[in-house]
C-alpha cells in the first residue's frame, strides 16, 4: 500500500526516500532549532545544577575546616593545660627543695676543701727546736765524761721530744682522714641526690618540649593553615575507625550479655508474650536492660568528667557530681548482681530443660559430680557481673565516634556533592555536543538537498563575480 509502483519496489523506495529528504530539507530550520532548544532545555539545568552543588561542597568544606580547626583548637588547649599541670607537679614535687639542697651542698662542699686544705698544711717546727738544736750544736765535745753525759741527755731528751711531736702529727693527720673518711657517704649520697637531680631536670626538659610541640600545632590551628587541617583530618579518620572497632567489640560483648540473660527472662515476663509476630517481650526486657547498664556507664562516665557529652553534667557543681556517680555505680552494681543472678537462672533452666529431655528418652541422666560440674554455671555467673561494668566504658570511644563521625561525615558528602557535580557537568557537556552530533547527523540524512543548495548558492555567485570587476575597473 506505500509503495508508488507495486511491481517495481527499488524505485518506490529510492521515490519515497527522495521525497522524505526533501521533507526533511524542508523542516532543516526548525529541526536545528528544536535540536539545539533541547539541548540547552537538558544542558541549561545541568550546569546550574553542577554550580550550585560545587558552590554547596565549598561552603561545606569552609565549614568543616572552620568546626574541624574550632575542636582541634579546643582539645590543643585541653592538652597544653594537662601538659602545663603536669610541669607544674614535677617542678612542685623535685625542684621545690633545690634551693636549700644547693645551699647545704655548698656548704659542704667548702667544708670538705677546708679540711683538704688543713691536711695538705705541714705544721711549721717550733722555733725553740731551733734555738736548742743551734746551743747545743756550739758546744764543743771534746770534753769529758760529764760533757758526753750531757750530750746524750740532750740526744735523748730531743729524740724523746721528736717523737712524741712525730706521734702528734701523725694523730692529727689520722684524725684529719678519719674526718674525710667519714665524708665518704655524704659524697656518695651527694652523687645520688646530683644524679636524682638530673633525671629531673630531663624530665622537666621533656615535658617542656611536649608543651612546645603542643604549642607549635596550636599555632598551626590558630593560623587556619592546609597542613593543620589535614593533621586533623588524618586523625579525625584514625579515630574514627578505632573507635568503629572498639564499639564492634563492644557490641558483642553486648549481643552475649543478651544471650545469658534472655532465656531467664522469659521465665519473668512471660515466654509467650509476644509485641510483634516475631518479637519477644523477654528479649526486649533483655534488650532495655543491657541499654540501662550502657547508660548508667554514661553517666558515671560524664559526672567523672571522663566523656564531655552532656554539658549540664560536666557544669554541676562537685557535690551533685560526686552523687550522680554514687547513683550511677550503685545503679550499675545492682544491674549487675541482677545479671548475675539470671545467669545462674538460665544454667538452671538448661539442666532441667535437660533433665526432662534424658527422662522423656527414658535414658539415665548423666550428673556431672565434684567442683568441675560448678565451672560453667560460676563462669556464666562472673561473665553476668562482669559485662555491665565492661559495657559501662562503650562511653569513651562513643564520644570519640561522635565527634569523628561529624569530620568524617562531612569530608565524605563534600566529596559526594563533588563527584555529583562534576557528573552533572559532565552530562551537560555531552548534552550540548549531543546536539550538535544530532545537527550533524540530520544534515548527512538530507545530503542531496544540501548539494543542490550549495550548487546553486555558486552557480549564482559566479556571474556575479565578472560584473563586479568591471565595475572595479570603471
């Protein structure tokens, strides 16, 4: 029915084509037109859509640059406050008696070369020795026996003299070294102290140059610079993971909290009590259990000043405080005896369970005898009273959780709003050479019109041409 000539198809077809393309010719206008209207309908909304998420991505990372360097800035602070407190204690504790222990040592010390000096001093002769050694020698020994009597008693008296001079010296010296000698403990003590001293003064030296370090990076917040974000940054991420695990552990420790006490309080609320069709009463009992112990652990946490979640907490004056952790810790202890307890029910319940399983079997029941049958029953038990106060810790790596869920968060959906940007940019992109690969296409459809047009458009142009160079010449 469409073709011109029934019995011969090439030429209705190779017609029909003919006509379509000058139809198509004849629509080349509007069909650029509608081609490029959709184009800019599709591209137009792309781009304002990918401005706007680049504009919102950078007014995003300018504030979480401006909340990352306000909480790096707040715990530096913490930090170099610890830091100075603790130099304060160390200077308070060893330095505060150094000024009177330097004083006594070098008292000491002058003492001790006093008494050098007096033992390295030879104590002059007498003069009256010299006078006597001098008599003596003028007399002349050529005389008698009285004379050489004399003469020897002279000797005698002087050698007595020398020696018992020699025997004073000698004590004094004794003396003088047993004095030195006695010393000896004092200096080796004096080492001790020296040394003592110096082990602090490298420990004042230490945290000395932790404040430093401290101070540098509070610089480096302070000045808002790349290199402080990105410290910041790595470490919100570090912390973030870390804290992700230890909160993983602590969800197991959790889930097998959950497993010793839902079967014992089955046996309380009831164990055919359901909220939902699959859903127990007991186990949600179970459940708001082990939340209440994690809560009281919260709040003994925060009234320690240990996590900063709450600020009215960490606000109240020291009494209020100190009551909220008794309250919390007496709460906390409860909850575990009564864990403690329900785990001993539960073994309970699984030895009768057992019991009349074997007796329906008409099988003896096999009864563990002696302290080994009480291993898992006392093992469940201090597991029960264990894991509240376990669970009670899940508060420190929580609050660091939070508080890096907030950078990490926000450095993820900039670089999402990023990525879709770019996306859409590169949409409208292929949007717009996607018209003009379609302008393209629509002319090489319609390619003997455009010939023919172009054909004419120089056969008219050439006789033109001539005329108009005459009309230069003239």
């Amino acid at each position: 029915m469409w073709m011109i000539w029934p019995d011969n198809v090439a030429l209705s077809i190779l017609v029909l084509v003919l006509i379509a393309m000058f139809a198509l010719y004849a629509a080349r206008a509007p069909m650029h037109g509608l081609l490029r209207s959709a184009s800019h309908a599709l591209g137009g909304p792309l781009r304002l859509g990918s401005r706007w998420l680049f504009g919102v991505a950078a007014e995003m990372r300018a504030r979480n640059k401006a909340v990352l360097l306000a909480q790096g800035r707040r715990e530096t602070g913490q930090r170099i406050e610890r830091e100075f407190e603790r130099l304060a204690l160390l200077v308070a504790r060893d330095l505060q008696g150094y000024p009177t222990l330097q004083r006594k040592l070098l008292e000491e010390i002058t003492r001790v070369e006093e008494d050098y000096k007096k033992c390295g001093e030879v104590p002059p002769p007498p003069p009256d020795w010299v006078d006597a050694v001098t008599a003596v020698a003028k007399i002349k020994t050529g005389g008698g026996e009285v004379v050489q009597k004399i003469l020897l008693d002279i000797r005698q008296s002087l050698e007595s003299i020398h020696d018992k001079a020699l025997a004073e010296y000698r004590r004094a010296y004794q003396m003088r070294h047993s004095i030195l000698e006695g010393f000896m403990p004092y200096w080796r003590s004096l080492d001790k102290t020296m040394k003592q001293v110096d082990k602090n003064m490298s420990g004042i030296q230490d945290a000395a140059a932790a404040v430093d370090a401290q101070m540098a990076s509070y610089k480096e917040i302070a000045a808002r610079s790349d290199e402080a974000e990105s410290s910041l940054t790595n470490s919100a991420f570090t912390q973030f993971f870390i804290a992700a695990l230890v909160m993983g552990v602590a969800l197991g420790g959790a889930f097998v909290n959950f497993k010793l006490i839902a079967l014992p309080m089955s046996e309380m609320v009831g164990a055919s009590d359901y909220l939902t069709a699959t859903l127990r009463t007991s186990e949600v009992a179970a459940l708001v259990i082990i939340l209440v112990e994690g809560s009281m652990g919260l709040f003994a946490m925060e009234s320690l000043r240990i996590t900063h979640l709450f600020p009215r907490i960490a606000n109240l004056n020291d009494r209020m405080r100190r009551r909220m952790v008794w309250i919390s810790l007496t709460l906390l202890l409860t909850l575990a005896g009564i864990e403690s307890a329900l785990a001993l029910m539960r073994d309970m319940l699984i030895q009768d369970k057992q019991a009349l399983l074997q007796s329906l079997a008409a099988t003896p029941a096999v009864v563990s005898e002696g302290w080994l049958g009480h291993i898992p029953t006392a093992g469940q038990m201090v597991l029960g009273f264990i894991l509240p106060f376990a669970l009670a810790f899940v508060a420190v790596p929580l609050e660091s959780f939070i508080h890096s869920a907030r950078t990490v968060g926000g450095a993820l959906l900039v670089n999402l709003l990023g990525a879709i940007a770019f996306a859409l940019r590169i949409l409208s992109n292929l949007a717009r050479h996607a018209s003009r690969a379609l302008v393209h296409a629509y002319d090489v459809l319609i390619v003997l019109p455009l010939v023919l047009e172009h054909a004419l458009r120089s056969l008219r142009k050439a006789p033109a041409a001539p005329v108009l160079r005459e009309l230069g010449h003239e």
